[in-house]
C-alpha cells in the first residue's frame, strides 16, 4: 500500500498516456494534443491510460474504438470533446468524461481533463472503464487440446473456425504460409481512417484491400431521428474550398498550404523514427497558423529553409525514401496534378490559371524522381514557396475559376485528390515489404476526410458546394 | 569459503549497480536528447526524474493479455534480454581490479550472449499472437546474421594485438595506443551493429512506428517496463565494452581508472542514445545489403590489418 502510494505520486507528474482518436471536426485539435507537454500519444492502445476522442465518430469509427478501448491496459478512462450536440459516442461508451468547449480551446481543455481523470484512476476515486466488447472467441474453439492439438490435420485442423495459414509460392517460387492482417482506421502510422486488409508473406505484401472510408456517413433513409450536421471537411482545406466559390487572399491560401505541408511533415518524421523533430515542425506548423494571413514578418520561413537544408541532407531519410513508391504513367494520368504528379515531373498546378499567382510570378515546383523521396522534397520545397508567397502576395485575392489547388492537389474538378488515389493503392503497394507500404501511403499525403467528400459512386460531389 | 561467496555476491552487485545507474542514466539521456531537438527548455530536475515518473506510471498499469498467446514466452522474453546484458556486462573489466567475471574468453562470452538477443527479441515479437508483432519478429530475424558477423569480426580484432581473448590482455594492450587508433575501422562499425543489437535508434527496425512499436506493440504495464529496461541495459552493455576494447578501458592519466572507464562508457552511451534524434529508421532491406557488402568488409579488412600490425610488433 505504501509503495503504491509512492508510485502514484511519483507517476502524478508524468506526461499521461492516451492514444488519439480523430473524428470529425477533430483533426486540428488532435494536432494540438500532440504538442501538449501534459500529454503523451502512444503508438498502440496496449500503455495507454486515456482514450482520448477528439470530433464526432460515424458509425463505422465507433466499433473501431471499441475496440481500440477493449485494448488498453487497466485502469483506463474515455475522455472525449465533440463539435456536435448530439454525439453517437455517447451511444457506446457508458461512462465517459466529457470536455464541454469550444473548438480553440478544446485541445488545453482535453489535455485538462485527461491529467485529471489520470489522477483520479491512480487515486481510485474514478473507476476503470470496464470492457465494453464481449469477451468471447471470435470463433467457436475446435481442437481438442488446449492448444489446438488433437483435431484433424497435423496442428489441430481448424481450432477456431479459421484455416490454417493459405501457402503459396513467394516471390522466390518457395512456398510460404500467409498472413492475414487488417489494419487501421486507427494505425497511427496510416492515414486517420484508413482500413487495408493485408496479405503478407514475411513482411512482404501479397495483395491489399481498401475498406471502405469510415468517415463516410451512412445515409438513413426516411430517420426520425435529427439529422447529423454536414461533414465540412478537413478543417485544412476549408480556405481553399471556400475559393471555389469566393475570392479568398492568396497569403491566407498559401499559409494554410504551408501549414498543411508542414503537419504532414510532422507526422511523416515521426513514422519514420525521428519523433522529437516531427515535434518541432508540428509546433512550427502552428505558428504559421497563427500568424495569420498578411503579416509579412517571421512567417517562419527562414526556419523552414533551414529545416529543408537539414532534411535534404539527411542521408537516413534519403536512403528510406529513394526508389519507394513509383507511380506508373497511366496512375500518374489519372491523378490529373498535385504534389504527387508534380513529384514525378508533370508540371500542372491550378494555380498557373490565376491571374494573381501569375503576378506574383509563380512558378510550379516540379521535381523528376517520381519516388517517396521526391514527394518529401516537393513538399518541402512547397512549404517555403508558399511562405514566400505569403509574405510577398499583400492584399492579392484570389480569381474563382471553378476548380482550386488544395494542398494535395486540383479540386472543384472531379473527384478528390485522395478519391483518385485510393483506387491506385492495391496495385501500388503488392509487392512491397510492410515498411516500404507504410512510407508509400505517407508520401502520397492521403486524406480520408477530403475523399469522403467525394465518396466513391457519387459522382462529380456536390460537396464542392460546401 | 564465506570470503569467496561475499566476494562474488559483491561482483554481482557491482554488475547489478552499474546495470541500473547506467539505465538510469541511459533514459535520462535520452530525455534530454529528446527536448533538445524539440528546441524547447530543458530543466535538468525535471529530466532526471521524468524517466521514473514514466516507470511509476507503468507500475501501476495492469498488464494485458491477447489472444490466445504464448504467456510462458511472453513473459520470459525481457528476463531474457536481461539476463544477457548482464551476462555480457560481467565479463567488462571495470577497473584493472574491478574485474566481475575474469574468463580467458571473456570476448567470446560477450558476443555469444549478444549474439542471443535476436532469441529474446523474436519471442517478444512472436509470443503475443499478433500479426504486427510477429512482422516485425520476423524483420529482426531477417537482419540478425548480417549484423553479428561483422560484430563479431570487429571484436576479434581488438583481441589481436592482446593475443588472448580475455579482456584484461586486451584492455592492457591498448596501453600506448588505444584501438580506436590503431584500427580505425573497428569502433564505426562496432556501433553501427551495436545499435542494431540493441534495436535502437535508425536501427529500431522491430520496434518502428510503421509497426506501431512492433515488438513492443502489445506491452503494457510492468511487461512494458521490464522489455524497456532490457532494452537499456543491452545499450549499457555494448558501451562498456566498446569503452574496453576500443578505448582502453580504465587506462588514463590523472583520474581513477574506474572514473575513466565510467567516462569513456558514457561517451559511448550518449553517442548511441543520440542517433535516434538524427538518422531516421533505415529499411531493413538496404540495411541487411550494407551490412554484407560494406560492414562485412570493411570488418575483415579491419581484422586483415590487425593481424599484420600484431604479427609486426611480434617480431
């Protein structure tokens, strides 16, 4: 009992450990948990104590996180905010904190209630969330034994419903077991709401599936029930879809470009082992949100040059990156520009058509490798293009054409930049080791929110609208 | 009889003390490495106890279990990599005197026992069931032979010029000139498969975050605890060792041989902590190319040159 009590004062003070789940309306303030000193994010719900819900989840999210709840180690809580009155969490987790706030102060709120909550399980004053999933086989035990012996065939034929591992030849004409795994839409390696199903043999890819967009809501014909408010989209491409409608100032697009860049950046050193400095360019990142559009001093530029040398410079990076990911000329034609297409030399950018880009002498950023590690660079080299411009575009604005060009390529013109490039991604990563697969989907920047809207059989998505 | 027993419990403690200050130290590093490249202010109060504040943390989850896993295994796996780092730290000279295990093959222990961390880091992998883990099981198992083998040959080489394989000769041989000299090959591919060994750093290649911590994917609580601690103590080990068999070891002017030994492994220490704050995880692919076409014979011309430096100062 004493130690005990040494140890929850000891662990008091230390950072909380909560895994991050992003709905919708959630995706900037998931962004600023992760820049919370109070906070820790773990990579897998197995050492979290809080799971954190940050947006409101479509159905197809809520058995997820059920799940991702049923994972995490006692005792454990559920701490969550949402923009919408009405919440289907609130549906499936019975005992929850709820944060109350507005969306700016949501995230210092969160990180709040999670230090508390923490305190309160260390202290027993707030009981551990019990199992929310029933704690049965997923399929009915066979075998004899208890470890599967004593069936039919040589390991217990088929213990719980589920064959033995599939053999087939691997890509040296040995014939090896197979492995089934499906992941996400919480693998925080993955885009938020991505859901492959993966056959691997070793860690190379056999075939993949995409499951279909979580962020997607169901349609409920005919319901009684309130109708759930519309789905605006990323909160990052909000500028830039409000241009297809309006004159938008070029400085506050090219801001909210850098910004988006420079978060994927974030998030995409952290895959790949440099956490601490993945930090640093999130915190970056949201400074030149806050400095606002038009201000032409310390956008943060000189800093992303400097980040850009170092980066370009990182022969780690370089060689994780070279040769992965290459996209066919036909994948490439399909895509119809972007950062991807840019990456592999098709110069096209909406933003040539723009009379005010055009005065402010742009010229797109184009790069030849066609590789995950041309991608990085562009991206890169985007951020401190798009600061200049910020700093130089003055009072310009924006000239509505129909069609805009995000952070992740053309819209207003047929589906999605991600929409385009989910369909690519069986035939892209087949083939691949795990690892590579991962640095693939990273530098292909998808954004499932942005695809949902632009689901797939819905034609030319009058989402655009929104 | 009671002597020699009181001897050699004294040597285990020196071992056992060494073993944690050196963790400790280790994630104490690692914490300041961490806020540093943040750029955000670091208080050295707060770093030195944030390691235990996280291991409180840990000691008061509960661990959990998957499906249907190998729980014998599962569990045995951090006592594992344990065990094996302090098997490989007992056989490090500490001073000329301080000497826990003095074995005539003490360098051939050493590499034995790391040569078993890719045992206890695949049943971690493999143990709980899990399709990630067991990936990046595999990832391990798939780079092991092409680390060791130049791991191995580089350290043979320091054992050259003392003609024996115990690590007093080798560390008393470096008296004039230390090995990170005289075979200047040696140390930079000694850490470049030391920090595979250790899975640490651009060579985190099980536990990396395309696998969601990997092997470490499904640890929670103690377990957790234990599997990190390992893993540190693993990272203590090899630095010691490099410390003796490429830095002479105790041998120094002016400080105690024990302060110099202590400094020169921390030396080490903080140089493998740090590379994870500047080199990104690398592909186990290209990593498992280098390592046969350039580590390997970088390491045999190491071990080449060696032989004829020995062989030269014999006559």
């Amino acid at each position: 009992m004493v130690v005990r009590s040494i140890l929850a004062r000891l662990a008091k003070k230390a950072p909380v450990p909560v895994f991050l789940i992003s709905g919708i309306g959630g995706d900037e303030i998931t962004d600023r948990l992760r820049l919370d000193d109070r906070l820790h994010v773990t990579d897998s719900p197995r050492p979290a104590m809080i799971l954190m819900i940050a947006g409101r989840l479509t159905s197809d999210l809520k058995y997820a996180a059920l799940q991702v709840h049923d994972q995490m180690a006692e005792p454990r809580a559920v701490v969550r905010w949402s923009p919408a009155e009405r919440d289907p969490a609130a549906e499936v987790f019975p005992h929850f904190v709820a944060v109350d706030a507005v969306a700016a102060a949501a995230a210092a709120t969160l990180a709040a209630a999670a230090v508390n909550t923490r305190d309160d399980l260390l202290a027993g004053s707030f009981p551990s969330s019990p199992p929310l999933l029933p704690d049965v086989e997923p399929n009915p035990w066979r075998g004899v034994g208890p470890w599967g012996q004593g069936g039919t065939g040589m390991t217990g034929g088929v213990p719980y419903g589920r064959p033995l591992p599939e053999r087939a030849k691997d890509r040296d004409g040995l014939q090896l077991d197979q492995l089934l795994m499906r992941v996400g839409p919480f693998l925080p390696a993955l885009p938020e709401g991505l859901i492959l199903e993966v056959r691997l043999q070793g860690d190379v890819i056999q075939d993949v599936t995409v499951g279909a967009n979580p962020f997607v809501e169901e349609a409920v014909p005919d319901s009684e029930e309130e109708e759930l408010p519309a789905f605006p989209g990323p909160a990052d491409l909000a500028p830039f879809l409000a241009s297809l409608r309006v004159p938008v100032a070029v400085a506050e697009l090219e801001l909210a470009r850098a910004r988006h860049h420079l978060r994927w950046l974030g998030h995409a050193l952290r895959v790949h082992g440099l956490a601490a400095l993945g930090r640093r360019v999130l915190a970056l990142s949201a400074r030149v949100h806050s400095q606002g559009a038009g201000s032409s001093n310390a956008l943060g530029s000189a800093e992303v040059v400097e980040l850009r040398r170092s980066l370009e410079r990182n022969f780690t990076l370089a060689w994780a990156t070279r040769g992965i990911g290459r996209l066919s000329g036909d994948q490439l034609a399909a895509l119809d520009g972007g950062p991807v297409a840019r990456a592999a030399g098709i110069e096209r950018d909406e933003r040539c058509a723009d009379p005010a880009y055009l005065a402010l002498g742009f010229k797109p950023v184009v790069y030849a490798g066609g590789d995950a590690l041309a991608r990085w660079r562009l991206r890169l080299h985007e951020a401190e293009q798009s600061l200049r411009l910020a700093e130089t575009a003055g009072n310009s604005m924006t000239t509505v054409t129909g069609t805009a060009e995000g952070p992740t390529g053309p819209l207003g013109r047929g589906p999605g930049p991600s929409s385009r490039l989910l369909p690519l991604l069986p035939e892209l990563l087949t083939g691949l080791e795990w690892g590579d697969a991962v640095t693939t989907l990273l530098s292909l920047d998808l954004d499932l929110r942005e695809a949902a809207l632009t689901p797939p059989g819905s034609g030319v998505a009058p989402a655009w609208a929104w | 009889m009671v002597g020699e027993a009181l001897s050699t419990a004294g040597l285990a403690l020196a071992v056992v003390a060494v073993m944690i200050g050196g963790t400790y130290v280790a994630a104490v590093l690692d914490v300041l490495f961490t806020r540093l490249t943040m750029r955000v202010a670091v208080r050295p109060l707060a770093a030195a106890a944030l390691p235990l504040r996280r291991a409180a943390q840990l000691a008061l989850q509960r661990r959990t279990l998957t499906e249907r896993p190998d729980a014998g295994t599962w569990a045995l796996a951090p006592a594992v990599l344990a065990a094996l780092a302090a098997v490989s730290l007992a056989v490090v000279p500490l001073t000329g005197t301080l000497i826990p295990v003095e074995a005539d093959t003490g360098i051939v222990v050493f590499a034995a026992a790391m040569a078993l961390v890719v045992v206890a880091v695949y049943l971690q992998g493999w143990s709980p069931n899990s399709p990630l883990s067991l990936v990046a099981a595999y990832r391990f198992v798939a780079e092991g032979l092409s680390y060791e083998i130049p791991f191995a040959v580089v350290l043979i080489g320091t054992a050259l010029p003392a003609r024996s394989l115990a690590l007093v000769p080798i560390v008393t041989s470096q008296e004039h000139l230390w090995n990170v000299i005289r075979q200047p090959l040696g140390l930079p591919v000694y850490l470049i498969t030391v920090l595979a060994l250790s899975f640490w750093g651009p060579l985190a290649l099980p536990e990396g975050q395309d696998v969601a911590g990997g092997t470490s994917l499904e640890l929670s609580g103690v377990p957790r605890l234990l599997w990190r601690v390992a893993q540190l103590n693993v990272l203590v080990a090899v630095s010691a060792m490099g410390a003796a068999v490429f830095l002479g070891g105790w041998l120094g002017p002016w400080l105690p041989g024990g302060v110099w030994m202590a400094l020169k492994t921390l030396f080490l220490l903080a140089l493998l902590v740090a590379s994870r704050q500047f080199f990104a995880r690398v592909r186990t692919e290209s990593f498992v190319v280098v390592a046969w076409t350039v580590l390997t014979p970088l390491a045999l011309v190491d071990v080449f040159l060696a032989g004829i430096q020995a062989m030269v100062a014999a006559r």
